[in-house]
C-alpha cells in the first residue's frame, strides 16, 4: 500500500486547478458581459410562491 505524502498531493491539487483553469479559459476565451455567479456573501433570493 502507497503511503501517502501531503505535498504532493497539495502539489497535484494546485496543478489540477491551474489546468482546470487553462482548460475552461480555451473553452470560452470571452467571458460573459453580465456578473454569472453571486458573491458568497450573496444569495439568490425565490420571489415566487408555489401556490396560487
């Protein structure tokens, strides 16, 4: 059984995230003009009732 060694894997980790970004920055090279997500100090806010 491999022991497991904590800096590598933060090591893969952030490697991960950096081609996980590169990857989506090829995907869609212009980002979308209006704001796309909420700040996380924000929620969406349900207006609408289910009952009539």
């Amino acid at each position: 059984m491999r022991d497991h060694d904590a800096a590598l894997d933060q090591a893969i980790r952030e490697v991960a995230a950096i081609l996980g970004d590169a990857l989506v920055r090829l995907l869609f090279p212009n980002p979308p003009d209006g704001k796309v997500d909420f700040p996380e100090t924000e929620s969406p806010h349900v207006t609408a009732s289910l009952t009539p």
